[in-house]
C-alpha cells in the first residue's frame, strides 16, 4: 500500500516491499517505487494534452534521492510549459541509437541497402555500386553536411571531366532520394538538394547505325562466332589427344555463346538491355511469333506486347537449342546475364563504329521503324513509351511526311 511522505534517504530505508511506493508530499506526481526484489525507482506522474505518463528519472543507487528529486522539479516545469517530457526524452534515445548512421558509408551499408534489396533487390546492388563510385569522396562525410552547395562544386568538376548532363543529373537524383529516406526515418531533420536545378539535356539527338555500320557489327558479330567456334574445336582435339572428357561442340549450333542472340533481338525488338537479359522463356510465344514484356521488367510499368520477325523469330529458336526451353533465356547458373559491357565496347573497337551505346540499338530499331513510314503512336508502343514526346524524337527521320504536309497548301 502506498505511502505518503516526503521522498528521503531516511525514508527510503523504511520502505517495505508491501509499501510498494512513497508519494512525495512536496512535488506533484513524484514517487519512489520498490520492486519485489527490493530495487526502487524514481517516477514523475503527469498528464499532458488528455494522456497521462509515468516519467522514470533513474535508479537509487544510481542517482540519490536529492538528485531524483531535483531532476524532477526541473521535468516538471517543462510539464507546465506543456512539453511532454516522455516524448522529448524518445526523441533523443531515437537520435542517439541513430547517430552511428549519420556517415553516408555507414548509412548506406546498415540502412539505405537492406531497404533497397527488399524493394527492388534486381537493381539495389546497382544503385549502391552507381553511389559509391560516383560520391567517394562524401562517403566518410556526415548526411548533414551533403549540401546543396557541395553538389553545386561537385557537379562542376564533373563537367569539367566531360560528364554529360544526363548523367550528373541521374546521378545527383540518386543521392537526392537516399537522403530523402534519412529524413524519413529520422535520421537527419532535411536536406536542402531539392534546391539545385537540373540541367538541360538535349533528348533530341538520336544516334542509329548508318547501313555501312551495321554491316560492319554484323561482320564482326559472325567473325566472333566463328572465332569462338574454332576455339571450340581446336580445344577439344587438345583434350581428346590426352584422353580427356570433350566439351561440348559449338560448331553444331548457330551461335556459340548469348552475344549474338541479344544483339540481335535488340536490333528487331527495340527492348532495353535489362528487359533483354530478365527475358523469361515462360513469356515468348514462338508459335504466334511474339513475345511479352512483363509490368515489372518494363520502365513504364506497363506490359507490352513485341511481335517477332523473321530474324528475331529466328535468333531465339536457334539459341533455343542451347539454353533450353526453360528459365531465363539468357542465363548464368540460376539467375540470369548480368551485362555484356565489356564485350560490347570490344565489338565496337573491332567494327571501327564510335559514340554507340548498347542502348543505341534501341534507337535504331525505332528509326528503321520510322524510315519505313510506320507512324509513330505504333512505335510508341513497341518502345513502351508512355509519352508520345519521347517518340517525337524520331520525326525528322520521316521527312516525306512533312513534305507531304505542306504540299497540301502548295
């Protein structure tokens, strides 16, 4: 049964465990709670905008009871401010047990990158890799020290190093919305990056392969095959004079490996690299000739249908005879190819073809598409553009179309 009196060393001794807690007689809602085991603790009782909250000061033993005492004098005058001390006290155990997060390293190691694998674990390591290598000299710095300012300086040398403006501008929204997840777990209070200004970029120029040039990635594509072929053979007469067992012989296939295959379905498809390399069997109808791109493997978010021609029809049932009628068409163990960066820069050098991307291709199937005279809403949505401005880049290819227009006033 609880007592009243003041809170004191004298008195404290006299507390029995069936007292259960003294009720201090000079401060409001100050008391000394004795547990079972004989351990008291300090409490300030207070009620605060309709809630009612039992503060703990500390342990006896820890803090005296004069110190408890004074602790809670100073707790409750905040009270009477209307300053909930409980939550006051939240926040800071919050901000303490965060603080080891407060380097842009640490942050992206213990919090940034477990929340990134279990949204989208397909391209975390990607988004990780692309901050890392593009922000190293920040990575030991504190979030709160990441300013717009700093970016500003940061942006400017890496013009300076010929980085294109799409690029810097990617790169910075990366950052932008890491930190922007910091500010949402509480990590730091805000950010001010919303305040630089992205750059301009000239979305207009398209870079397709002149007839000359595809015919030189072509050649070069056949004379790697071959290449790889030979290889082929001439190892396994290499194993077969010493009694070893035989690899398997490329010869008997169209191609060798996956790189022809996916070069040639980006040619004919105008799909992106990843929506290439994340192709399922599962999803290409060989019988009706076309193949679907699932909502989640496509930038839209939308599914879209791609019908096959002759050489993409062709390209997938010879590679087919490789790979299997199952999984990822073009796989690597369980999972599928991750990139094929640096046999594409190698193909390039040897086909003497300069200032061409992968993801060029997908231009030139959509400039093919347009020099045809197929209208652009049609392309638009082979492409998966959500937006007819993105496919209006590709306009000035189909000059007849404007001649036309305006021979009709002529």
């Amino acid at each position: 049964m609880a007592i009243k009196a003041k809170v004191t060393a004298t008195n404290l001794k006299n507390l029995s465990i069936e007292d259960q807690r003294i009720n201090d007689t000079e401060i409001s809602g100050f008391h000394a709670r004795i547990s079972p085991k004989g351990l008291i603790t300090y409490y300030l009782f207070y009620r605060i905008n309709g809630k009612q909250v039992n503060y703990r000061l500390g342990i006896d033993g820890q803090i005296t009871p004069a110190q408890a005492r004074d602790l809670a004098k100073d707790k409750s005058a905040l009270v009477h401010q209307g300053i909930d001390v409980q939550a006051e006290k939240k926040k800071a155990r919050v901000k303490t047990s965060l603080s080891k997060f407060t380097t842009l390293s640490a942050f992206l190691e213990q919090k940034y990158a477990p929340f990134l694998k279990n949204r989208n674990p397909k391209t975390a390591d990607k988004v990780m890799k692309a901050l890392k290598s593009s922000f190293p000299k920040y990575l030991n710095r504190q979030l709160d020290d990441i300013t717009a300012w700093e970016l500003e300086k940061w942006r400017s040398e890496r013009l300076g190093e010929s980085i294109k403006p799409a690029t810097a501008n990617r790169q910075i929204n990366a950052l932008q919305g890491c930190l922007s997840r910091a500010v949402e777990w509480g990590i730091i209070e805000n950010h001010d990056l919303k305040k630089l200004k992205q750059l301009k970029v000239d979305n207009s120029k398209v870079r397709y392969l002149s007839k000359d040039e595809e015919q030189c990635l072509r050649s070069s594509l056949k004379q790697r095959d071959e290449a790889l072929k030979q290889k082929c053979i001439e190892e396994n007469e290499f194993r077969q004079r010493r009694r070893l067992t035989l690899r398997a012989d490329l010869s008997l296939y169209e191609y060798p490996d996956h790189v022809t295959p996916i070069v040639l379905l980006a040619m004919n498809t105008g799909m992106r690299r990843g929506e290439i390399l994340s192709l399922e069997w599962q999803h290409i109808d060989l019988e009706n000739r076309v193949l679907t791109i699932v909502h989640d493997k496509t930038k839209s978010g939308q599914t879209r249908h791609i019908p096959l021609n002759n050489e993409a029809y062709n390209a997938l049932v010879n590679w087919q005879k490789i790979s299997g009628i199952s999984g990822y068409v073009f796989k690597k163990g369980d999972s599928h190819i991750i990139d094929i960066t640096g046999t594409w820069r190698s193909l390039m050098t040897k086909s003497a073809i300069t200032d061409f991307r992968f993801h060029d291709l997908r231009h030139h199937f959509a400039s093919k598409l347009v020099m045809a005279s197929v209208d652009l809403n049609t392309v638009r949505e082979l492409l998966g553009h959500s937006d007819l401005k993105m496919t209006l880049r590709y306009a000035h290819l189909a000059p007849e179309h404007k001649a036309a227009a305006v021979n009709l006033i002529g």
